[in-house]
C-alpha cells in the first residue's frame, strides 16, 4: 500500500515495529520508553476522543505546549481524527495566542499547563467556536470545574471507551485524510507584522522527508533529541517527517534548560539545532579551555590548529598530505575524542544548522574537530527544506543543492524562487498574500542570493534586509552580523545603517561569558545593565568589532556601536521564537540609540 497520509504512515510502522523504542521522555530525571505501538495506542484514543467531542473533518485543533509525546498524540491524533493541528508558541501572551485560535477556527485548544490553559480562559468568550479545552499536566487544576475543560486523560479514557464498543472506527476515521489535505498549519513568527498560517499538506510533509533521505542518510537506529519549539516546521522535521517515515528514536529532554545535560546521557547519532545553540556550545568550549591548565591548554591550541589546517584542504576537496592526516588522527584522539564525549557528541554522525544564518568560522571549527555540521536552506512555505548538503558534498558558506525533485531559480533582482511538490498550499484566508508568494507554483521567498557553478546555493541576505548606504554602496548585515556573532562576548548583533554614510550595531553581550570574564579581570558591576555600561566591557566589544572590522572592507566597516542593557526576548517583539531578529521592532524600539550613533 502506498503511504500517502500521516496516519497511514504511523499506522504502517506501527505494525512493522510495534516493540521498537519510538520516544523517550524525561520525567524527574529519569527517561521512560514509548514503543511504537504504545505511540499508536495513545493516538487512537485521542482521534475517537476528538471525534467524541465533535471534531470532524478538516476540522482544526490548537496546541500550545512544551515539546512532550504529548504534544505528537494531540497533533497526529488530530489528523487522524480528519482534522489538522494547529501549532502555538508557549510563549505568545494571551493576545497573539487569541488571535491564532480564532484565525485559525480551531474548535479545541489541548495545552500543556494551568498557565497555558489560563491564557485560553482570558479569550475564550471572543472565540465562539472554540469548544473543548483540553489539559495535559493538571498540578494546580485538580479541583478546578468547567464545562468546557477536560483533563487529557480523561480524553483518553473517553477514546479508550469508544474504541471497546466501535473497534472499527479508529480506521475508518483515519483513512479519511487525503493526500492533498492539510495536515498542519504553520502560523510564521515572521519578522514584520501579523503571522500568517501557512497550510501544509500530508504530501508535502512525506515528500520533503523521502527526499531530503536522499541526501542525508537516516536510520532505523538513528536517535534524535526534540527540543526546539514543535510548531516549527524546523523541529518538525525530524519528530515527524524523519520520524514517520524512518522510525528512530526521538528523545524529549526534560526541559530547555537540560538540553546540554540530556546531550550526554542521549549522546544522539543526528542533532539539528539553530546558529545561536551552535554558537553557545563553540563559546563555551574556547572559554573552558582558557581556564584549563597549561598542558590541555597546550595540547588543545595544536590540535585546533592542526584540525583546522587539515579540515581546509578537505573542504576544498583536496586530499591531506599523509604527515596531516596521520598527525590530525592523533590529536584526535588525543583531544578531540574525549571532548566529543563530554559535549554528549560522540556519536553524532552529523550535525544540521538550520531557521537562521550561521557563520562560517562556527561551522569550520566543528569540522575541525570531528562534528561536521551541515547549513540546510527552507522555511515554512516549502515544508521546511529545498537545500542541504550531504555529509561527502558540500561548500561551506553555501546552504547545499537542491533537493532532488525541486526547481530553483535567481530572479533578476537576486531573490531565490523555488518550486517543488512540499510547496505549501497558501495562506489561510489570506488569498492576497498567497498570490504575491505563490506565482504559477513557484514560491518567491524573499531572500536574495546565488548558485554556483556546481548549483550550491549560497544566501546573500533577506531582500527587505539589505542595506544600502548613503554612498550608495549594497551591503549584506547578516554576513557582518555573523562575524560579531562568532565572538563567544557577543550573543546578537543587529548591523545599521540603511541611508546613512557609515555603519554602527547594537549589540546585546553574552551574559554568562561576560559576566566570567568581569569577574576574572574584577570589573565592578551589580546587574546586568549596569555591566554593559562598565568601561572595561566596552571595551572588550570594541575589541571584538575591531576584530570583525579587519576582516571586511572599509564600506563595511562597523564605525559605532551601543550595548543594549537588556537581552532580546520573543515576548517583547524583539526576536522569532527561533530568535531571528526584527529589525522592524528593533529599529523602532531603539530608535533613540541608533540615532545617537549618527548625530555627530
């Protein structure tokens, strides 16, 4: 039978494998196995719960909450029920949660916690066709008593129920879907205005995953960590295409903020994270090792640096002389063996950067030692991918070809246009902006850049994004952005001067490695503000931008800077929930700032 669904998809290795480990999740410290079989079990019960509950075809159901099995039983139990889901993030305030749940008519709201659910009690009278919400964890809620709230064990045990007196029932609410329905809708974070649902179909979601297969190999064995946000079609990925149509192993961590300490006990074979997790992990090495002793110090300075040598010759292509590689082997294991292992790297096979731009030095020095990293290119509209690279072919400073099966062409202005059969079917009752996105199928995403002789495509900016300066000179602020980026004292970097004769940034400093290096070189400061404004941290970033500065010609040198005395929350507007930064907000919310860089 030809898999052309999500619920067939699940149902088919459900029945191949029923006894294989599918999810692990975190519960106090200590991890719990879900086999396939208990994944399907648990989605039965939800589908005829929801169906119970009046959730009928092409329905939608809202979900809001941490990454959790929980999260896959309310999403593939809602298909599987003939509806699609309908992702929110955790940290949308009541407002932007509103305005998802009533755009997207969602009939039922399934929330991780009493401070998810209190979100949806605040709205619920504006949204009429909301009916039912629904709670995973009920600490705090065990006495609470509502018509339209429900535990979701009791969603359960309702499913439970109905599956014992009509048996038939979950199979015949599963074959419903058709490959062309929409399985799930994307509202974008965007970076200017509203979000919009992009409507993603079950042919997009298997397409994508059976082609991006070709290029990176994924197995059966494969184990994967979930921790970005799962209604992002990045995390998607892997909890859901990858996972239905490879079966592996996906293990839930605890919390974000045990993502490092999962890592090493997990030790996964794939691990796919955005730029800002690759680069916390690259500064915490450089910093840990400039407190090690001499000898490790010592010993880690040649390994990088023969590491580096050698890694260069193979990202051209090149073979290493044999004194290279055998001296490269040694320090391997030497150095870079035992710091895989205590990052939890071991195992990873390959490493996947994806959702924003990252900087080439970040990608070399993984390389260097022994995590290759691959840079994908997609986004919401195209189901996540329509560029990667392969462990054996790639170019750094380039997002890979095209998958197999996709259409990519520069319009004349330099903005990518992409065609393939995971495009999105458009934006939910929003035809306009579908047909300035979509023309004729092919989908013009907005940013600029190029293809190379050998079709690796390489991204220049964002086309809204590039600034030209009063001299009239283009520049891209994302390559610079980078480079400050690559500074383990610099956590965000926002590149100004659109119209004007010279460049600034503001900067918003690491607070951790900062704060270590005050405390190591005994700056006096009490809070947070109050140490971006110490002398000495200005000028340990000015250093930083000098740095950057020597790297890039004079047009795009970084004259002027200002420490903001506050990070970038997605709560204040200031970054995407994949904290890709907003310019629009930035630009408006620090309007002052900026212009005292320039009144001189």
């Amino acid at each position: 039978m030809a898999i052309k669904t999500l619920p067939q998809a699940l149902i088919n290795i459900a029945q191949r494998q029923p006894n294989r480990i599918a999810m692990r999740k975190k519960d106090y410290g200590i991890w719990h196995d879900i086999t396939w079989a208990q994944y399907l079990e648990n989605v039965k019960y939800v589908a005829l719960g929801l169906n119970a509950l009046g959730v009928k075809y092409h329905d939608h159901v809202a979900i809001i909450g941490e990454n959790r099995p929980e999260w896959l039983y309310s999403a593939i139990g809602a298909v599987c029920a003939g509806g699609a889901w309908v992702g929110i993030y955790t940290t949308n305030p009541v407002p932007e949660c509103q305005y998802v749940v009533e755009h997207s008519d969602a009939v039922v709201y399934i929330c991780e916690d009493e401070e998810q659910l209190d979100k949806a009690l605040a709205f619920r009278d504006k949204t009429p066709l909301l009916k039912k919400l629904i709670v995973w964890e009920m600490e705090g809620l065990k006495h609470f008593k509502d018509p339209m709230f429900m535990s979701f064990d009791e969603l359960l045990e309702m499913g439970k129920k109905i599956d014992q007196e009509k048996p038939d029932l979950f199979m015949q609410l599963a074959q419903q879907a058709q490959a062309e329905d929409i399985a799930g809708i994307i509202y974008t974070s965007g970076t200017t205005g509203m979000p919009k649902g992009a409507l993603l179909a079950h042919e997009g979601y298997l397409w994508v995953a059976e082609s991006a297969r070709q290029v990176i190999e994924t197995f059966v064995d494969d184990e994967t960590i979930s921790f970005l946000p799962l209604n992002h079609v990045y995390e998607q990925i892997y909890d859901i295409m990858f996972h239905l149509t490879v079966g592996h192993t996906v293990n839930f961590t605890e919390n974000t903020d045990t993502v490092m300490a999962d890592m090493m006990e997990v030790s996964p074979t794939l691990f796919h994270a955005v730029p800002r997790i690759w680069e916390k992990y690259y500064s915490g090495i450089v910093l840990k090792m400039a407190d090690a002793t001499w000898l490790k110090r010592t010993l880690y300075d040649i390994a990088v640096k023969i590491g580096t040598e050698y890694n260069n010759k193979v990202i051209k292509g090149n073979r290493a002389p044999l004194y290279l590689a055998l001296a490269y082997h040694l320090f391997y294991f030497i150095v870079f063996r035992k710091l895989k292992k205590r990052l939890g790297f071991d195992r990873v096979r390959i490493g996947a950067s994806g959702a924003a731009p990252i900087s080439h030095e970040v990608i070399k020095f993984f390389q260097s030692i022994g995590i290759p990293i691959r840079e994908g290119y997609g986004m919401t509209e195209t189901t996540g991918i329509t560029h990667m690279s392969s462990i054996q072919e790639y170019k750094v400073g380039t997002v890979g070809k095209a998958l197999p099966g996709t259409q990519v062409r520069i319009a004349e202005d330099g903005e990518i246009i992409v065609k393939h059969p995971g495009i999105f079917k458009g934006y939910y009752k929003d035809e306009a902006t579908t047909k300035e996105v979509l023309i004729d199928g092919w989908m013009h995403t907005g940013d600029v850049g190029v293809i190379d002789e050998d079709g690796y495509l390489k991204i220049t900016d964002r086309k809204k994004d590039l600034i030209i300066t009063a001299g009239g000179k283009n520049i891209a602020p994302q390559y610079l952005e980078n480079l400050l980026k690559f500074s383990p004292y610099i956590n965000d970097a926002v590149v100004i001067g659109d119209g004007r004769k010279y460049l600034s940034a503001i900067i918003v400093i690491d607070e951790e490695n900062v704060t270590k290096y005050a405390q190591d070189n005994k700056v006096q400061f009490t809070t947070f503000a109050t140490m971006t404004k110490a002398p000495e941290v200005i000028e340990l970033i000015q250093k930083e931008v000098d740095n950057v500065n020597r790297q890039v010609a004079r047009v795009e040198n970084i004259r002027k800077f200002r420490i903001l005395d506050k990070k970038l929350y997605t709560e204040d507007g200031e970054v995407t929930p994949t904290m890709k930064v907003k310019r629009k907000s930035i630009n408006a919310q620090y309007g002052d700032l900026i212009e005292s860089m320039y009144r001189d």
